[in-house]
C-alpha cells in the first residue's frame, strides 16, 4: 500500500510540472439588439453588410386601431385598460349576452383573445 502512495506521489509530481500547451482559439462576437445570423432564417429576414440576416422589427399598432378591432370582433362599448407593453388590455360588452369581460390584443398581430 505504501508504495502505491509513494507512486502516486511521484507520478503526480511528474504531471504537475509537466509544460502545458494550450491552443483555445476562441472568437467571441457580442452585439446588442436585434440578433444577427449567418444563415437566412426566414424570407422576411433582411441581410445587413457585415453583420448578418436579421428580421426587421414590426411597428406595433395605435391604441384606437385595437379598439376598433375588439369593436368588429363582436364587442361594444369598448374602453380602454391599457395600451402599453405587447399586449392592449380593454373591456368590453358581448354583443350577445351583455357580459362586461376584459379583451386582449397583441400589439403587433392584432389577434384579439379574451
């Protein structure tokens, strides 16, 4: 058992001053924003000198074009909750049974969802 220790010893010592050769080549490419590809994603990606394919950002609609698309999906007396962020908030009246609920509406789609 004794000369096990001693050979792991020994050997141990061997590979900690044994010179080391490291070859990590890395490159590292940071960008902040719209991501960047070097492949095209998608036929609405737009391809931008020195950077990559990328998809344009999709202006988000009005306040009053989201009310109105609540009004035409069968709601009325439509008010506004909240207009900021991905998502409108309003509420509304079914046209059917007269039920006060509240109507989502992604700001860049325009799909209305309750």
């Amino acid at each position: 058992m004794i000369k096990f220790i001693v050979a792991s010893a020994l050997a141990a010592g061997l590979f900690a001053f044994a010179p080391v050769e490291s070859q990590a080549a890395t490159n590292v490419k940071i960008y902040l924003g719209v991501p960047h590809y070097s492949y095209r994603v998608g036929p609405d990606y737009v391809y931008r000198k020195g950077h990559g394919w990328y998809r344009p950002a999709i202006a988000k609609m009005s306040c009053e074009r989201g009310r109105k698309l609540v009004s035409n999906n069968g709601f009325r007396n439509v008010s506004v909750v909240e207009c900021s962020g991905p998502t409108y908030t309003y509420r509304a009246t079914r046209k059917g049974n007269g039920n006060r609920v509240a109507v989502y509406v992604n700001a860049r789609t325009g799909a209305v969802f309750r």
